[in-house]
C-alpha cells in the first residue's frame, strides 16, 4: 500500500477556453519522457483507452488527455507530470476540435486535478509507474490510479498481475485488490478494468464492454442489419405458409384464387 496524505477533491463542472498565457519551460523542450518515446503497444493500448473514454463521456464533454504536462506551481522550470491518459470528469473545453492547451496548470482558477490516471509500463518506466507514480498522483490531488503492463514478457511480477490501482479514501491513497476474477473495480469511471492479454478492457456493471465511437457505430449497424434480416426472414416464412396452404387446397381441387 502507498499513502499519501492530501485532502480529497471534488468534482467540478467548469467551461474553460485554452490559454497561451504562462508558458512554462517543458511545454516548449522535451522532458525525460519524452525522449523515451511510446512503443507501438504502448500508442495503440493509450488510444484505444482514450477512444473508449471519450466516448464514455461523449454526452457531457468532459476531457481526456493524453501526455498532457501538469503543473502544481507557476514556476518556469516546474517539472511536470504528464499521465499517459487523463481524465478530467467535469471539465468541459471550448472548441474541442481546436484543443490547443499546452499545458494543465492547476494554479490557475477552476484547474482542478484529473479524478483518473492511466501509466502503460514500458520497461523504463515500470518501476517508477509502481513505486514513484502513486506517490506523485497522490500530491497532485488524483482520486485512482491504474498502471498496466501489456508486455510480454510482463515486467510486473506475474503473481499479481498486469493491472494494478490505487484509490483514494479519505486523506489517503490505497492499493486496490482484485476481485475474484481479478478484476479492478473503478468508482470514478463506474467501470470494471480487466487485462485481458495485452489489452486493458473497461465494462459496465451488467458486463456490457464500454465501446469506442467506433465499435458503437458498427454495434448499431448491426442491430439495424439483424433488425432488417429479421422482418425479411418474418416475411419468408409468411409468403412461404401462405404457399403451403394454397397448396393444400389446390390438392383438394380449390383454387385459393377465385372468391
């Protein structure tokens, strides 16, 4: 268990318009980060995991971000952190098709913390992403933290798995434990977590996966074709009973034709 004592947050609803104003350091060079670089496993599960976040949270707007710097202080050579996804529940951004923040500066008004973050290991961040990074999100004011590891081999110890979390409770941040099917239970995103293989999966209580934009578009596509091919079937075996029955009168000399 990593603890950190920090007061809870709270969930804002706020409408922010991007700023250029108070450009720090790192908005503008590479950090220690960045130079690392993504693997392609680590770029695909981080968009995959913001598709299925924005879309979660299509109908009120709210903001996910991926990589974006976080700063605590208005100092110029402030190092941030910058979570592979952030979720800010409650933040809306004007003009979402221009997003042009370069940074999250949370001194600034109506700037509160992400509620969720997101680490992918990569083999030269898995250590800080289990021992630092629980820490460090517990400073900065975050309400759950996951880390999953998609590699393979794992550099997370196999007897406890690729996915792991920490949630706030009160003044404190806790290690989560699994349940029994070694699922992640997340209070914020309503959503279950579960690794499977190399891909971190979101559900709803009912064991419904959460979708991307993408998958729901195709899921209605094909409830319509199912729809569709149900009513021509329904029409088939009508016109085919209804040729059956024309048939057994012709062989009784009836002509299902004449009135």
């Amino acid at each position: 268990m990593v603890s950190y004592h920090q007061p809870a947050a709270t969930t804002v609803t706020t409408t922010l318009t991007p700023s250029w104003s108070g450009i720090h350091y790192y908005d503008q060079h590479p950090t220690r980060e960045d130079r690392m670089g993504e693997s392609v496993i680590q770029a695909r599960l981080i968009h995959y995991l913001t598709a299925v976040l924005e879309w979660l949270y299509h109908p009120d707007g709210w903001f996910v971000a991926t990589n974006l710097n976080i700063y605590r202080q208005p100092r110029y050579r402030a190092y941030p952190v910058a979570p592979d996804v952030a979720v800010f529940k409650g933040v809306r951004i004007t003009n979402p098709g221009q997003r042009t923040l370069r940074s999250w500066r949370m001194y600034e008004p109506g700037r509160p913390p992400p509620q969720v973050v997101f680490e992918i290991a990569s083999d030269t961040t898995w250590k800080d992403d289990l021992c630092r990074k629980p820490i460090q999100y517990a400073m900065l004011g975050v309400q759950e933290y996951f880390a999953y590891d998609p590699n393979q081999p794992p550099y997370f110890a196999p007897q406890q798995g690729r996915l792991r979390g920490w949630r706030r409770s009160g003044r404190w941040l806790h290690a989560l434990t699994p349940d029994p099917q070694g699922r992640l239970w997340s209070v914020e995103l309503d959503s279950y977590l579960v690794a499977e293989g190399d891909s971190l999966r979101l559900y709803d209580r009912q064991g419904q996966r959460r979708l991307t934009e993408g998958e729901a578009e195709r899921a209605a596509k094909e409830v319509t074709w199912a729809a569709l091919e149900a009513e021509r079937a329904a029409k088939e075996a009508e016109r085919a009973a209804k040729e059956a029955a024309w048939a057994r009168l012709r062989a009784l000399g009836i002509d299902p034709e004449v009135e």
